[in-house]
C-alpha cells in the first residue's frame, strides 16, 4: 500500500493503549460520523458481540474492533456502569467523562429505527458510588467545562481570523488536501474539521492536556498534534511536502480549469512541470484550461482587498447600468474580512424583476465588458432552478442559479492603493470573478451559502442531523412539518436553526 493512503502513524513515546479483539471487517459506509462504538464482550460472549458489530456496521454505524481514545459509547449486555467501569480499571484504563455506557437495547432499538435513537434512562448504565468513593468520581455524566463550551459544529463556533493555533492548522490542512489528492474523503475531513475547530480556539495548545474536551480530534489527529508539540514539525507532513505525487498535483491543480481527474492522467502521462504540459503538443485543453495557462501568472497570484473592491465598482457599475435597483454584494472570504483570496465573487438580486429580466442581464453585462475590452473569458451557466424540485437531496451540490465564471482585465490604475501586481509594460491584471443571479426570495439562502467556508457545510449538517431540515443555497425545509421556512435575512435563518447569530467575520472555518 502506498504510505500516503495509509492513516497518520502514532506517537513514538506514547501509544494509548488498546483492548479488544482485532477482528477484520469489510468497510461500510459510515452515516454516523460523530458516534464511535465499542462493544462490550464480557457477559456477551465473542460470537453475538460478531454479529451485532457486523450488523452495526451494515446499519451505518462506525463500530471499533478496539477501544481506543477515539470511542464515544460502549455498548454492553448485562453489566452494570460500575461493572463496565471496574473493567476499564482492571485494564488500566482510565474512564473519559466524556463516554456513554448503554445497555445494548439501545443499539438493538437505534438499528430497527435505521438511526441513533435518544438516549433515555433505561439505555444509560448509571456508575454507582458509595460514601468512601471507591469508584472514580471524576466519571460523571455532567460534561467538563471545555466540552459544554466548544460544539463539534462550526456553526455554533465563533472563529475570527486570529488563528492562535496556525502551527497545527496548517499542517491538518497539507494532510486534508493531500488526501483529497488521493480521494480518500474520510481522512481529508477529519484533518479539515479539526483545523476548523482549532481556528476557533482563543488560546494556542501547548501540551495535550490542553486538547482534552475539544470535539473533533481524532487519535490521529492527536498524534501529529503531540509530536509537533515534542519536535516543532511533523514527520508526516514533511514526508508529505517533500511527495512528488502531492507537489505535481498542487501544481496542476493550481491552473484554472485543472482537477484531480486531469492531474491523474499528468502524472501518469510523466509530466512534472507546467512547461512541458505546455510544449507538448498531443495534449488537448479546454478552452478554461488554455485560459488558465494565458494567465497563469496572474490568477496564481493572491486577489488583494484593494483588487477585490476595484473589481467591485465595474460589477456594480456594469449591473447598475441594466438594473438599477439590483443589490450586488461581493461574498466569499472578502465578506468574512480576508484581506487576500483568490477570486471574487458577487450574488446579484433585484426585487421585482421579471424571471425573463433576470436571465438576460449576465449576458448584457457580458456583451458590455466584451466592448469594453474588459473580458478575458467567460463562462456562463443557464439556471437549471425550479421551485418545484425543491428540497433538493444532494444537500452538497452547487445550486441551481444562473452564473457566470469570469476572467477579467483589471487596470491598476482603478486600484487606489496600487498593491496589485505590476509588470514593466503590463498596465493591467488577470482576475478572476463569479457572478450568481439570484431570485430575490431566495437572496438569503444564497447570499449565506455564497459567503462560504466550512461553517456553512456545518450549519448544513447541524440543519440535518439537528433539526430535521433540509438546507441549502435555495431554501430551508422543514421534514418534520413538511414545510419550507422563509427567510427574509442570514439572521432569519439562524433563529429557524434555533442558533445564535454569527456574523460573516465570526465564519472563518
């Protein structure tokens, strides 16, 4: 097996210790993410503790053959909490206040019903103490400080730009995206999320005490986190870094057009450089690619805030001159206040245009900076949006409104504080734009998916694992009520989660 594909290798000092059988399983697809079972053999017996672990796994249940760190509920038959407890002792394991002991009638009842069914009473195995407290008493099922403070979702996560933790986060990210190279989602996730929630912490980590209640860091997660900690690097990102796999397709894929798909046949093919895709002549681009390598120098260099702002006056000057009652607001990380980013993109909606008004401005505006001398390529996606096919399922897919990827010729002189880029007889620069034409009773919708990061795949989630709604960039459905909710702002719909509101600086996930 290739070491890349391969998961995080553990601490060289320490290594939490693991019980339990080691018993192979063909994989199954995890519906569960956030619950992690270990089932109990004592009392049990090893064959029906098989075939429930099998069976589990089979409903979409993430069960371990082994209990480690990572376990969040043991499922026991027969045992009492301080039975359980008194086992984990025997095995010099100390008992997390942080894991759930149910009776197996939870699990039985959570595989009938297809999902996790609500812990009551009779499912939780109650630790006993008596008056000397010969049981631990720091097991309680009243969660630390830490755990009530931070949520799993980033949703309910206020994250700034003052990283305090850029040390651990830069590195989960070199490991998200190498996994996504590879196609392996699981890993490239789980590094994403537990850089999303480091990013929101208000205190760097300095040992691994300081990890402990934090939600979403993974047994490989801690590993790399305890040995940049001890070494101020690690081995598995700098085994990464140095790849000739990761650094060809970080390169392909950092020209407008290119995806893993065509990255793969690249590095097959030998090439290894941007020149030589360039002179090879038996190669074939699509008109985006060719647009990426014409401007390569240009795109591949950071957008800037003052960029960002002059792009902004030709959009609203361009759209204005066709509707002029139109709102355009510039989304992405600007509005969540980066002052650097590698496009810029705008959500276009006008109250009481007709549906025929609203597909013919993108093409007027596109025809006008075609006059101008303004485009450099243009791509323009017809909306495929109908009310009727909502809610949508595929809660991940791009939306369905019209929009337009675009390449523009930006002149420094439109740039006040003259930080863009200057070649000697260049007098403009490449830029990348998107614009979307929104339906105005959808512009909330929209306008939240469009700002972007991980927080709004997480609100997603939270809408879905949560609350029973379905969410998207066209609407929030409730499936319980069998209703759609309108909202008039970003503010509507977090009071329809039942969330605080965040603010679009407090979303950088």
């Amino acid at each position: 097996m290739d070491p890349q594909q391969m998961a995080p290798s553990g601490p060289r000092k320490k290594r939490p210790r693991q019980v339990g059988a080691s018993v192979a399983s063909p994989p199954h697809d995890i519906k569960f993410q956030d619950l992690v079972l270990f089932i109990l053999e004592k009392k049990m017996g090893t064959t029906r503790r098989t075939f429930l672990m099998e069976l589990a796994r089979r409903k979409g249940f993430r069960v371990e053959n082994e209990l480690s760190d990572s376990v969040t509920h043991i499922v026991a038959e027969n045992n009492s909490g301080s039975e359980i407890l008194e086992w984990l002792q025997v095995q010099n394991i100390k008992a997390s206040s942080q894991l759930e002991l149910l009776d197996v009638s939870w699990l039985i009842e959570s595989m009938e019903a297809g999902k996790p069914v609500e812990m009551t009473g009779k499912h939780q195995l109650v630790v006993k103490t008596d008056c000397s407290g010969s049981h631990n008493p720091s097991f309680q099922k009243t969660p630390p400080l830490a755990v009530k403070k931070i949520s799993q979702y980033a949703c309910q996560r206020r994250t700034t730009l003052n990283n305090c933790n850029h040390m651990f986060t830069d590195a989960f990210e070199v490991l998200a995206e190498n996994y996504e190279f590879r196609e392996n989602e699981i890993f490239s996730v789980t590094f994403l999320r537990a850089a999303s929630v480091l990013k929101s912490l208000p205190f760097t980590i300095i040992s691994m005490k300081d990890t402990e209640g934090i939600p979403c860091l993974e047994n490989k997660v801690k590993c790399i986190i305890e040995e940049i900690i001890e070494d101020g690097e690690s081995s598995e990102v700098k085994a990464v870094l140095n790849d000739e796999r990761y650094q060809s397709f970080k390169l392909f894929t950092s020209v407008f057009g290119v995806g893993l798909k065509t990255s793969e046949k690249w590095f097959r093919m030998g090439f290894r450089t941007l020149s030589k895709i360039r002179s090879d002549e038996t190669l074939k681009f699509t008109r985006m690619q060719k647009a990426g390598f014409l401007y390569y120098e240009d795109l591949v260099s950071c957008v800037t805030r003052a960029e960002a702002e002059a792009v902004s006056v030709l959009v609203k000057e361009a759209v204005w001159a066709f509707l002029p009652d139109a709102f355009v607001t510039m989304t992405g990380g600007f509005r969540r206040g980066k002052q650097i980013g590698h496009d810029v993109d705008f959500l276009i909606t006008s109250p009481g245009t007709t549906e025929a008004e609203e597909e013919q401005l993108l093409p007027k505006v596109i025809n006008l900076w075609e006059r101008k001398e303004l485009l450099l390529y243009c791509d323009l996606v017809e909306s495929t949006f109908e009310k009727s096919k909502l809610p949508s399922r595929k809660v991940d897919a791009l939306d369905h409104f019209q929009k337009c990827f675009l390449i523009l010729k930006l002149h420094h002189q439109l740039v006040d504080s003259g930080l863009s880029s200057r070649e000697e007889g260049k007098t403009w620069k490449a830029i990348r734009v998107d614009l979307v034409m929104c339906p105005y009773e959808h512009r909330a919708f929209a306008l939240l998916g469009w700002t972007g990061s991980r927080f709004e795949r997480d609100l997603r989630r939270y809408a879905t694992h949560e609350r029973k709604m379905i969410l998207d960039n066209h609407a929030l459905y409730d499936k319980t009520k069998r209703i759609f909710l309108k909202a008039e702002s970003e503010e509507e719909i977090f009071a329809h989660l039942g969330l605080d509101y965040i603010e679009p600086w407090e979303r950088n996930a």
